[in-house]
C-alpha cells in the first residue's frame, strides 16, 4: 500500500515537471514570434548634443507643449503592416527651439547634417539619419493600405511621449515613409536618451540610415 502511494506521488510529481517544460517552451517559441518592437522602461527626457558639445535636454514636458496627434503606418522587417496614433511634436521644431533658447546660431534645417538618436534599449540602440533635410526635417508619408500605392496624409518626423493611448511617459521617434512597401517600423526608436546633431564631419559608427 505505501508503495502503491510513493509510485502515484511520483508519478504526479513527473507529470507536473513535464507540464511545466511544456509551458517554458511555448512562451519561448511564442516570444520568437513577436514583431520588431521596442516599447519598454520610460525615459522622460532626452539630452541634446550639437557638434560633441552638450546644448540641454528635452523633456516630455516640453514635447507635450505643443503636442498634436499623428497617424503612422509601415511595416516590419517581417512584413507585416502596423498602424500607431501618435502623441507628439516635430523634432526640427524641438531641435530649433533649444538651439534658439541657448543663443546657438545654427539654422537646424540648412545647418544638420547628420542626426544620431541613441537608445537605451535594442535592437536598434543607435540609428543616425545622414539626409536628414528628407528623413528627419521634412514631412512623409502615411499609407493606411500598404497594398495600394496610394498615400495618406503627409506627417513630420516627431518626438512622441504616447502611442496609441497607452499612457506611457516613453519618448519615441516616429517618422512618415516615402513609400508603401518601405520597411520603416524597426526604424522606430524607443527610449531615447541621447540626440546627437552634426554640421560638419562624417559619420562612422553605429547604423546610418
């Protein structure tokens, strides 16, 4: 009898164990299969560099000063198409605007050469913009169906501290596409802490765009 009740326990105890594996392995293959998105830990503010040299910071608060929302559509690296509502304001205005604040005479728009937004979080980390008159300063498109070659409404390149109502204080870049099929969503940087702008120089390191 107490044999009979150690084998059960055993075998309830080896069942379990086995179930438990089961599950480890499904969320794994399960996280394999989620899109190249990065929205984690918030940052709430953004320091700013301008040629190497430190200019300030841009903070949620001053983003959200004059905020409105924007539509972004693109697809991921695996294809499939994603569509966000943005809460944001444009970077060449934030970028002007503190530049201009610390008496600094750069006209961002004519003057930037290259852009480097740094990330604290993959898998981009790094993304630098070496056109950014067209990539950055300049509006772009959406395209609310990626199979028709037809463009939505033009949308800026904007720092946003929300995406589609979530509520979250994460500052992100969210920028338009100049076609459907582009491949812009992993592009998407989220917890940015450091914005690095050139006027002269090449760019050598990190993922240019």
């Amino acid at each position: 009898m107490i044999s009979l009740s150690r084998t059960h326990i055993f075998g309830r105890r080896l069942g379990l164990m086995i179930l438990g594996l089961l599950f480890t392995v499904s969320v794994f293959a399960a996280s394999l299969l989620v899109p190249e998105e990065v929205f984690a830990a918030p940052t709430s503010s953004i320091d700013l560099y301008l040629d190497n040299t430190f200019v300030g910071t841009i903070t949620s608060t001053d983003i959200n000063a004059n905020a409105d929302y924007f539509d972004y559509t693109g697809n991921r690296n695996n294809l499939t198409n994603a569509a966000y509502t943005a809460y944001g304001s444009p970077v060449l205005e934030l970028f002007q605007s503190l530049i201009d604040n610390e008496a600094l005479s750069v006209d961002v728009d004519s003057d930037v050469i290259s852009v480097t937004f740094s990330s604290l979080v993959g898998p981009n980390y790094t993304r630098t913009f070496n056109n950014p008159g067209t990539q950055l300063f300049s509006s772009r498109y959406t395209f609310p169906n990626p199979d028709i070659a037809t463009s939505g409404t033009l949308v800026p390149a904007i720092l946003a501290t929300d995406i589609n109502g979530s509520g979250e204080d994460v500052i992100r870049l969210l920028f338009g596409t100049l076609a459907a099929q582009e491949t812009n969503i992993p592009y998407f940087l989220s917890n940015i802490n450091r914005i690095d702008l050139y006027t002269s120089g090449t760019f050598t390191g990190g993922y240019a765009y």
